[in-house]
C-alpha cells in the first residue's frame, strides 16, 4: 500500500478577500513601456485628439460595468483626472503634456497591447502600469491643476459680484504662477532622502 503524499494545504483552505504584490520596475522596464505607448500614440497620429479622448471616457466607463480589480479601477480614475485636465479650457496644459496624456489614452484605447485585455483579473495590468507612469511623470502638472480648480471653483463665487473681467484676470494670474511652478519643480534635480536602512 502506497504512502499518503503530504497535504501542501490544510482540508479547508480560508478563501482570501484581498491580496497585496508588490514589485519594482526599473528603468529599461519603464522606458520600454514608455516606448510602447510613445509607438502605438505614433500610429495613432492621424487620429483627431477629440476622438481619442471620447474613445477613452467610453472605454473607462465601459471598464467600470465590469467591476475590474481595484488597482485598475484606481488609475482609470487616474486617466479620467489627466483627461479632465487636457480638456480644460482655462487650464489649457503645454504640448508636451497633451502628448504624454495623448500617449497614456491612446494605450489605453488600444485593442493590442503587451497584454491581452480579456485575460481575467491581469487584462488592464499594462494599461494601468502605463497610466500610472504617465501620471507619476505629471505628478506637478496634476497638483497645479487641481489647486487651479479649487482656486477657479472659489473664485467664481466671488465673480457674482466682480464681474467676468475680473474672473479672467484672476485666473490668468493664478494659472501663470502655477504654470512657473510646475517649471521650477520639472526643472529642480531630484533629491532622495536617505531612510537609514
């Protein structure tokens, strides 16, 4: 009679509601994802920015129906904020940021990426890879918008009573030293602290 081989799991094994990987890409990683993208927004270049942009808000709501895993759903959100912010009139992002979020959409929309959407649980990892890489690259341009828009949002209360001149003056200035903020930090070397480890 032959030996019982040895259980690797216990009869009951808890089923497990979350589960955290973690893993590092480094810079050839980085660069041939950014690569990737910058080849596929290439291919895209014909293509009206507007219909890009339609394209990736159907997608992401589209995505959302299916109630993907929670790292993808977090940079979609991600991808909507940088969408937002390209198409903001009073905001209006350099060129070179438009073709950063041009190339993160044009990933995104793309139906052939390095991997296969339909694959369950792990379709949109690359998608969400290269969306957050674009976003971490825009991390200035972000913050600036986003304190533009609560700037914008309180300044239009006050408008009621100073009138659309003054609106438009006032956001000219704040979009102005926001925008040489955002200069200053892209152009400031990057310094790591040292944690002690």
């Amino acid at each position: 009679m032959a030996a019982a081989s040895p259980r690797c799991y216990p009869e009951v094994v808890p089923p497990l509601d979350r589960l955290t990987i973690r893993f590092t890409l480094g810079a050839r990683d980085l660069a041939h994802l950014r690569a990737v993208a910058e080849r596929a927004s290439a291919r895209a270049a014909g293509r009206p920015l507007e219909g890009i942009v339609a394209a990736a808000r159907a997608r992401a709501a589209e995505l959302r129906k299916f109630q993907p895993p929670a790292y993808v759903e977090e940079r979609v959100a991600g991808l909507v904020e940088l969408i937002d912010l390209l198409e903001d009139p009073d905001w209006g992002p350099p060129d070179r940021v438009r073709e950063r979020v041009r190339s993160a959409l044009v990933y995104f929309t793309e139906p052939e990426d390095l991997i296969a959407d339909a694959v369950p649980g792990l379709g949109f990892l690359d998608d969400a890879i290269v969306i957050e890489l674009y976003a971490h690259e825009l991390e200035h341009e972000r913050a600036a918008w986003r304190e533009f828009a609560r700037f914008r949002a309180a300044a239009e209360r006050r408008a009621l009573r100073r009138g659309p001149e003054w609106l438009a003056s006032q956001l000219a200035e704040r979009r102005r030293r926001l925008r040489a903020r955002v200069a200053a930090r892209e152009q400031a070397p990057v310094v790591r602290r040292w944690r002690g480890r």
